[in-house]
C-alpha cells in the first residue's frame, strides 16, 4: 500500500470510527462495537465503552440494556471486550460487570428443554443473530463446550437444507420457524460468530473446530453464488426483490480474511473478499456512514446502522491481518 492509499485508508477510517461512537445504541450494537475498536487496536475506546455497558446492567448481570429490555443473548455481545478491559487495566470493575455476565449466561437465561438458550426472555424464539452474540463470549472465558452446545443448538433448528443457509427465526412453541426466510444479516452474524470461535478453540477441540470450519464454510459456499455484479448482495440472500444490502458483504469479507488468514480457507476466497470490501467502503459518505446497510432500528430497510459501521472496522481490521 502506497503512502497516498494509506492517508486516505486512515481517514477513512477515522470518519467511520467518529459516525459509529456518535451513533444511539443498544446491547447488540454497544457489543459490536466494543468488539471492532478491539480489532482495531483502540483499546482505550473499549475501556470506556465497556464502563458505560456495566453501568447500564440490570440487576441480574445482563449489560448495555438499553431500548430492548427482553434481550436474552444480545447483551453477550459485550463479554469478550469485558475480559480483555479486565485484563488490561485489573480493575475490579470489569471482572464484576464480567463475572456477573457469565452467571446471566450460564445460570441464569431461559432455554428450551435441551438447554439451548432463547433469544429473549418474553417468548420462546430462537434467533440465528444469537450465533455472534453469545458462543463467542463463552470461548473467551473457557465454557468451549457451552458454547458449542449452543451453536449445534441453533444450527439444527435454523439450518434449512434445501438453500445451504441459515434461517432467521425458530419458534420453539410451535416447533416451526418463525421465519425462514434466509436474511443476510443473520447469515453474516453467524459466520462471523463462528470464525471467531474457531479461533479460539483450543488444541484439544481439533474435531469441534473441523465441525465448525465445515459449518463456515458451507454457509460462504452457498451465500458466495448469490452476490450481485457489484459485489454486493440483497437483504434477503436468495430473493433479489429485496433490496440491495451493504452489511452482509462486509460480515462475509470479515469472515474470508479471518479463515484464509488462519488456513482454513483457501487463498482463491480472496478475490471475492476483495469485491465485496470495494463495494462496502464505495458505500462510505461524506461523514463516514455506511450507507445501504440493513438499517437501524427496524432492520428492514436500506439505512444505516452501529452494526454496519462496526463490521466495516471489523472487516478493515481483519484486512490489514491478512495483509500481514
């Protein structure tokens, strides 16, 4: 990278940095972003993040609540980043907010009759967006097997065979999906949910790993078909009369640099990682917002969102590793 490319990169990202910290957010998105300035090296941005999302925790541990006050899985989404605040700095604070979280996630969260969690606390759904939001948190903190328990959990519930892809919504009552249709945004959660376990796996989970690189794996091979010319893809993945959407092809490319940078993807994923990238930073405006994201609040319309402005930090980040 040239030094001209390079001053123009930071920019860009510092505009994106600077939309995302002034956007509104809830657990999920608090979590997402706590988890992109990770990425990207802004440990001091996390820290005071990560006091904010502690001191909007309910009484029973669950942190960031905010706005969506029945969120089961979403305020996990904040564990990783208390953990490494905590390790860090060794301020009790953490290791409270942190300690008290893992009793939530653990003890604590409503699950169906096989101890696979819901998604909310006020009705009995499975959400594939839980897929980030939770497994991640527990291999962090060493609960490889909870968390694996969980993403097996989701994926035998969602996983519909004849598209390769995830659906959205389960509902457990009526042993039925809530809604099948195979969103974009939820299919990215999981991949990225999935790489970042897979990275944390220890050695002696070789086979859980190899599962999960499959399970990854297999989602990018049957999403990948389905982009668009322009690199990107459309909110519902396999109906191109939904609207053309950014965020996925961001959490996708994510996703890529992640596995090729690890082995578990071949270097041949790099050219569609590479178009999709192009396509999300075009997406970029004046003041640093991605735009034609699946937009904030009612995720249904092409917007903007703290979600798509974490996962083109995250995405960028995960770039410049693979670069490495």
């Amino acid at each position: 990278m040239n030094k001209v490319d390079y001053i123009i990169r930071q920019e860009k990202l510092k505009r994106a940095k600077l939309a995302l910290l002034a956007m509104q957010r809830q657990s999920w998105e608090q979590g997402t972003a706590m988890q992109a300035f990770y990425e990207q090296g802004d440990m001091d941005v996390v820290i005071m993040m990560a006091k904010e999302a502690i001191y909007r925790a309910v009484p029973d541990g669950r942190c960031a609540t905010v706005g969506t006050m029945n969120a089961v899985t979403d305020p996990c989404s904040v564990g990783e980043a208390l953990l490494h605040c905590y390790e860090a700095t060794g301020d009790e604070y953490f290791k409270t907010g942190l300690d008290n979280l893992i009793n939530w996630a653990i003890n604590l969260a409503p699950k169906n009759a096989d101890g696979i969690m819901y998604h909310f606390d006020d009705m009995n759904q499975m959400w594939i967006d839980s897929m980030y939001m939770l497994p991640p948190f527990l291999a962090a903190n060493g609960y490889y097997d909870e968390a694996l328990k969980q993403i097996r959990g989701w994926w035998d519930l969602l996983f519909v065979p004849e598209a390769g892809l995830l659906g959205h919504m389960w509902n457990d009552d009526k042993k039925d999906f809530e809604r099948k249709l195979r969103w974009g945004t939820g299919n990215g959660w999981a991949m990225a949910g999935l790489s970042r376990v897979i990275a944390m796996l220890p050695e002696e989970y070789a086979d859980a790993k190899a599962e999960l690189i499959e399970k990854a794996t297999l989602l990018i091979n049957n999403a990948l078909p389905l982009m668009r010319e322009d690199g990107l893809f459309h909110d519902i993945l396999d109906d191109d009369t939904t609207f053309r959407e950014v965020n996925f092809a961001q959490m996708c490319a994510y996703t890529i640099y992640r596995g090729v940078k690890a082995g578990w993807l071949a270097e041949s994923y790099i050219e569609k990682a590479e178009k999709m990238r192009i396509a999300a930073e075009n997406q970029m405006d004046e003041y640093g917002l991605i735009q034609s994201c699946c937009g904030a609040p009612t995720f249904d319309f092409p917007g903007v969102s703290p979600e798509g402005q974490s996962f083109y930090l995250l995405m960028e980040a995960a770039y410049e590793d693979y670069l490495k």
